[in-house]
C-alpha cells in the first residue's frame, strides 16, 4: 500500500495544527476523508441539489440515479443480494435500532449479545428488557479476550429470537467468529444481527457468505461523510421489520385512518434523506475499494505489530484485549500505570499532536464489569505511517519513564 500517495488525498494531515503536523489516531471514532468524497459531496450541491424519489424533472431523476447507484455500489460492496436489501440511515445506531425494536419481539423471548457491546446496541436492548420484558442473555469474554462459543452455546435454545453482536470491538479490535455465530443461532431458530460498524472499514463483511440476517455499518468510519449509516436486512426479512421512523416517502398509500409502508428499503428511509451525505458514500466506498480491504487490514496490522512490540514488555502498560496483534486490527488500547487514560491522551496531544480518543468508548457496562475506569485508544488506518507510530511509541515510554517509576 502506498501511504505516501495516500495521504496526499487528506488535506488535514498536511495543515499544521499549532505549529506541527497531526497524527491522526482517532479512525475508530471517524476516519478522515480524502478529497474524492469532498469533491463527491460539492458536486451534489452544486450540479444536482434535488431531492431523489419524489419529483419528476430531471434535477431529481439525477440525483435519483445517484442514489440508486450508490445503493448497489453499498450491495456489491456487503455482496448483498439485492440493492433494495441496503437502506441508508443516519448513522450504524439508527440501523441497530430499527432491528432491535422493529423485529416484534415480546415477553419472554431471549435477545443474545457479547460482554462488550457499544451503546448503539447494550442500551437499545436494555429498553427492550424494561419495555417488552425481553430476556437480555450476556456471553462473557474468555479470559484471553477471545469469544467463548461454549459459553454462547450455553446460552442458546429455542426462547432467543436474536442475537445481535460487534463484529469487531471498538475496544479491543477483537473480531469474533461470524460464522460460527450465525450457524449456531440460525440452529434454535434466530436471527442474527451484526454491528459491523469497526469491521467493514478493513475487513470483508459478506452478508451473503456469513449467511447473516442483518448488519449495520456507519460511513464516517470507512472514509464516509457524518450522518451516513449502512443497514443490511435480508431481502425475505425486510417486510417483518417495522421501521422506527413513520412518514412521508416510506408509504405507498395513507386515507383518513389507515396506511400502507412501501417494502424496503424506502420504508426505512422516510422524509427527505442525506443525498450529499450517499453520493460521498459511493465515492468513500469506491475509495476504499480501491484501495483494497486486505490490503487496509494488513496495513493496519503491521503498524500494530510495531506498537505492541514497542510497549508489550513494559510493565507501566497494559494493552486491552488480546495480546496477539494479529487479533486486533488498527486497535492499540492501553492504560498507563499511574495515569488516567485521559490524562494520557491529553499529555501526546499537547505535546505531540496526537490524537487518540480516550474513556469508556460507549462500552460503559464491559469497563464497569472489568473495574476499570476506561483507557486510551490508538486507532490505524490508511493514511498512518510507521514514523507516527514511532512518535507514539516513544511519547508513552517518556511517560513511562515520568510518571509510572516506582508507582
Ligand atoms: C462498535 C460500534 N458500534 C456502533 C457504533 C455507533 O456508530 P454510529 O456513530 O454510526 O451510530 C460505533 C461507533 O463508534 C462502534 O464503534
């Protein structure tokens, strides 16, 4: 992969940020976006700033088309059946949401997860608990950070109607055994939904082959523009998911007391949509796939080795999850003995222009279970170079050597 040539795409990393260069660490909150989805994003408003599916004059048929070829791009990309299995949202937690509380469960049905679920899915299932009375079954992690499918296993039986889990943990980078999974569940008769809002930046996320009920993503984290999320929801299934949001566009017919939703995906995608934000899309996935998605993970996997290597042995740092770097993709999660983690990210930022993310993660329940108070994340990506990594590295030694001596 040539990072060179890439980063020439990202204006942000060539403007100096308080007299030096940034380095950017934060992917796994939002990736930076290169020229071609800005450009994607300006050509919408200033050569077809319609709306798509309604009007009939050209303006709109345009940006009908646009629309409509960026729903297969996002197909093709997942390998999705169909381009009306993809809906666009406005973000992966309004996708996660319209499963969990559209799929019709009831009392006493069972709703299977991980022990290190985001808050786009821990919170809409506890509202399914308190609201409907449904059973929230929990998976504990094995203690190497790894998915314990006998303990999942243990879980299962004919009352769970879904099991919804992160594909790749935006704590630890920790991909779980998708197909597995799906296998297992599909046995007792569930459905399973995947939060693949850290995987499908740098991994392949076939719908098709993982033989997966639905999925969602978020573009902002695959290069993507804000308020863009992916839902996946298997052609034959999309008639029993009823939408979170009710209106114009998402019927085909309304009379003084009764309606009729459109099949999907237009009956999730009701009001008028980000159609700025769906051309960027397509360019970001056209981007990205240009790139490669195992060259990205492979990419993101050497620079990982590189940080583990660098900090694995000193006794001032633990790394979250997995110790493996194999096992965690661009995910570098640590503490540093004596330092808060926040603490932490700002020290490197003042002093380095690196920016990490750092606390809980919207995974407040996995660090209350664990009795720590959060940690700093190193996220990787495309346009990361072995140099930044250095930079890093050497910063949380000289931290080290400060404030962790003798703790
Ligand atoms: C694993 C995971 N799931 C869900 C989300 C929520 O994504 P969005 O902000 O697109 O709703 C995130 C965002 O950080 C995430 O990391």
């Amino acid at each position: 992969m040539d990072v060179s040539k890439t980063r020439k795409d990202f204006a942000v990393l060539s403007r100096e940020i308080g007299g030096k260069l940034p380095i950017y660490f934060d992917s796994a909150c939002q990736t930076l976006r290169p020229r071609q989805v800005t450009d994607a994003i300006v050509e919408y408003y200033e050569s077809y700033p319609a709306c798509a599916g309604r009007s009939v004059h050209k303006l709109a048929t345009e940006v009908s088309l646009k629309c409509d070829a960026v729903r297969s791009r996002v197909a093709e990309f997942f390998n999705a059946e169909n381009p009306t299995d993809i809906a666009f949202m406005k973000n992966a937690t309004e996708g996660l949401n319209t499963v969990i509380f559209g799929s019709g469960l009831k009392a006493g049905d069972e709703v299977v997860t991980t022990d290190y679920e985001h808050n786009s899915v821990h919170v809409p299932v506890l509202e399914v608990v308190r609201t409907v009375g449904v059973r929230h079954r929990m998976v504990r992690s094995a203690k190497d950070g790894t998915f314990d499918i006998e303990a999942f296993e243990k879980v299962m039986s004919k009352k769970v109607k879904l099991v919804t889990m992160c594909l790749t943990s935006n704590v630890t980078g920790y991909t779980l055994p998708a197909k597995e999974i799906v296998d297992i569940a599909h046995s007792y008769g569930a459905k399973v939904l995947l939060d693949a809002a850290q995987a499908a930046p740098s991994r392949k996320v076939d719908v098709k082959a993982l033989d997966v009920d639905f999925m969602a993503a978020s573009a902002h984290k695959m290069c993507g523009p804000s308020g863009v999320g992916l839902l996946y929801v298997r052609g034959d299934l999309g008639e029993s998911i009823s939408p979170r949001i009710f209106g114009g566009h998402g019927v085909t017919d309304t009379n003084v007391a009764s309606f009729e939703l459109l099949p999907p995906p237009e009956r999730f995608e009701t009001g008028l949509q980000n159609y700025s934000g769906i051309v960027g899309t397509g360019a970001a996935i056209q981007y990205i796939s240009s790139i490669g998605l195992d060259e990205i993970l492979d990419h993101e996997i050497t620079l990982n080795k590189r940080m583990t290597r660098a900090l694995i042995n000193s006794d001032a740092v633990s790394i979250m999850g997995p110790s493996d770097p194999n096992l965690r993709g661009g995910l570098f999660s640590f503490n540093v003995k004596a330092l808060s983690a926040h603490d932490v990210a700002m020290i490197l930022d003042n002093s380095k222009n690196i920016m990490m993310r750092s606390g809980m993660h919207c995974c407040h329940a996995y660090f209350h279970m664990r009795g720590i108070e959060g940690c700093a994340r190193v996220s990787v990506y495309i346009y990361n170079t072995r140099e930044e990594v250095d930079v890093l590295t050497e910063a949380v030694k000289d931290l080290t050597d400060k404030f962790s001596a003798g703790s």
